[in-house]
C-alpha cells in the first residue's frame, strides 16, 4: 500500500492535504477527486439542506458546486482551504437556486401560515429567544448573533478575535447555556 494512503473503515483514504489533491486532482488523478468527494461531499450536502432545500435541489447545488471546482481549480488562491471553498460555493448555488425558484400558489401555502395565532405565537417566541441571547455574556451573545448571520467559522473568529479552532467548541458551551436558561424558563411556567 502507497504512503500516500491508509485504511480505514474498511476503505482507503488518501491521507495527502486538501492542497495536495487539488492539485493531483487538477493533474487528472481520478483517486485525488474521488477523495476531495468523500472528505467535502457530506459538508457540501450539508450546507444544501441547511438551506431549506430538498433532496433532489440539494443534488443539483452539491454537483453545480462541483462543477464551480472543477472550472476554477486552478485559479483558487488557498487550496489548502479547498474545504471551505467547496461548502461557500454549495451556499451560494442553494441561495441561487432559492432566488431562481417560482413562487407559486403551493409554496406561498408552504411560506405563509394561514393561521394568524401561530404567527404571532411564532413571532413572539422569536422575540423571546432574542431576549434570552442579549441577556447572555460575551462572547455568546455576539457568537450566537454572528451564528444566526450564518457567517463561516473564519469570519466569527476575526470578529470575535478568539483563534478559529475555537470557535467550534465555544458555540457549542453558547447554545449549552441558551439551552439551560429556556430548559429553567420552561419549568418555571
């Protein structure tokens, strides 16, 4: 077995950095794009159906976005980001896709709550939510705020000027203590 490669699950996984198989990739090695697939496809997905949208929309953006790489590999400025720019390019083709669909009588249906107690009872739970988020410390209130702006993980860390690794793991403890303050209002009622 190569180097280059190690088992895992059952499966060969090329162990080269994203750079490196964007650039076999781009040199016509069919093993490097079938491993830029595995590591990104399920994020690339991911992003698709975070965007509201269903599974055959969700397709067409994860292979339009394929098609976006496979047009610009070569002229992508930091291919060791290949990662980041694979799952920025599926948002922006599903919020394409979004802008491009028709409103028609059954999405206006799906869109719009024929029921004007829910709306309010919806609207007044958002109001809420956004009360419970301003009432939290630094940095969860801005991070939850910056979380709903649906920024990359890059941008948040800048603005909130904690390392990128962080980020992750700082959202989470965030939405652990939004998650303990509704649990205690909850029970409260």
């Amino acid at each position: 077995m190569s180097p280059l490669c190690r088992v895992e699950g059952g499966r060969v996984h090329d162990t080269r950095s994203p750079a490196e198989l964007l650039k076999a990739a781009a040199d016509g090695d069919r093993l490097a794009w079938d491993e830029l697939e595995s590591r990104f496809g399920p994020r690339m997905w991911a992003v698709a159906r975070a965007c509201g949208l269903n599974e055959a929309d969700a397709a067409d953006v994860v292979q339009g976005s394929w098609l976006r790489l496979l047009e610009n590999m070569h002229t992508i400025r930091d291919p060791a980001s290949v990662g980041a720019w694979l799952a920025t390019t599926a948002r922006r083709e599903a919020l394409s896709l979004i802008r491009r669909e028709p409103i028609g009588p059954a999405s206006f249906e799906v869109a719009f709550d024929p029921d004007p107690a829910s709306a309010v009872l919806e609207a007044d739970g958002g109001r809420s939510l956004w009360q419970w988020v301003s009432g939290l410390k630094e940095p969860c209130r801005t991070l939850l705020q910056l979380v709903a702006t649906d920024l990359g993980n890059q941008q948040m860390a800048l603005r909130l000027g904690i390392p990128l690794g962080s980020v992750g793991p700082t959202r989470a403890r965030c939405l652990e203590k939004l998650r303990i303050l509704l649990s205690k209002q909850e029970t409260a009622q």
